[in-house]
C-alpha cells in the first residue's frame, strides 16, 4: 500500500485508489474541491490516518533543512509523515513533497506515471507567429509563464499543454 496525495485521489482510477493509506486531513480538502469524487471516495475502503506528533515532528525538521517548510500545507506534512510511519512510498507530484521526502529516505513516485490517465505533455507556442516547439529541459522556471523569446519572430513563447 501506499500513502496518496489529494491529487492522485482526483485522478486516479477509483478503483485504484481503494485500500491505499489516507490522511483524515484530506477529507475536508476533497469535499472542497470535488464534491462528487469524494462521495465515490468515502464509499471504498480506505485506510483513513493521522500521523503521530513524533512523525510529524521528523517531517519538520527534514523540511526545515531542505527550505520547503514555509510552502507545505499540514495535509503534506500529514502525509509525508504517514509515508515514514509506515515505511511505504507516496505519491504525488509535488515537487517539495517529493523532495522533503526523499531526503527523509521515502520512495516517491508521481502520479501520472504510476497509472494516471489524464496524461499530458507541454509545448511552447509562440504567441505571434504560433509556430511550436519542444520543452528543452534547461527552460527556466519563472513567475510568468514566459519562457522564452521566438527564434522565428522574437515574440514570447507560452507553455500550451499539447
Ligand atoms: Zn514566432
């Protein structure tokens, strides 16, 4: 089994999701944003939890080292937690997650490569001459969602999905 973020919770097969390791904290956040998912969710089994304070704790710590404290939610810290109490792997694809915890020793796994269905890839297009190309890896990230300037015409580039 392993512990589920509210993200996987939402878009994961239902059948998939069953039996697989909760936080209660994530009760209110579903309801919140997918009303009807979390009626489906409440009727399977699943292993409802709360971290202790002791893993919690840990969790705190290992994400004041890594910097990504001041961003994470009491559902991440929750599930972070019950991923290292019950020495299993989460998934997610939050990336301070992810990293809070690897560095606490825990397998992650994301959730569109573990069986997802909503699959997507993102492109640029250029907002004047709409020509497309691939994401290099080496884009930076930024505020905006500008990631480069055209080769073509000079204009700024948009992520699209594709
Ligand atoms: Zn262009």
């Amino acid at each position: 089994m392993a512990v589920l973020d509210t993200s996987a919770l939402l878009n994961w097969p239902i059948e998939r999701c069953r039996g697989q390791i909760v936080s209660m904290l994530q009760q209110d956040e579903l309801a919140r944003v997918d009303e009807q998912r979390w009626l489906l969710i409440e009727g399977l089994e699943m292993d409802w939890r709360t971290a202790s304070d002791d893993q919690r704790q840990l969790v705190h710590e290992v994400a004041s080292k890594t910097g990504d404290l001041p961003r994470l939610s009491d559902v991440d810290i929750d599930l972070i937690a019950l991923a290292i109490g019950n020495e299993t792997k989460l998934i997610t694809d939050d990336y301070r997650m992810k990293n809070v915890a690897r560095e606490a020793g825990i397998e992650v796994e994301g959730i569109m490569t573990s069986g997802g269905k909503k699959q997507w890839k993102w492109l640029l297009r250029c907002i004047g001459c709409r020509r497309t190309e691939e994401v290099s890896t080496d884009a930076h990230r930024s505020k905006k969602d500008d990631v480069k300037l055209c080769d073509r015409c000079g204009s700024p580039m948009k992520l699209k999905r594709a």
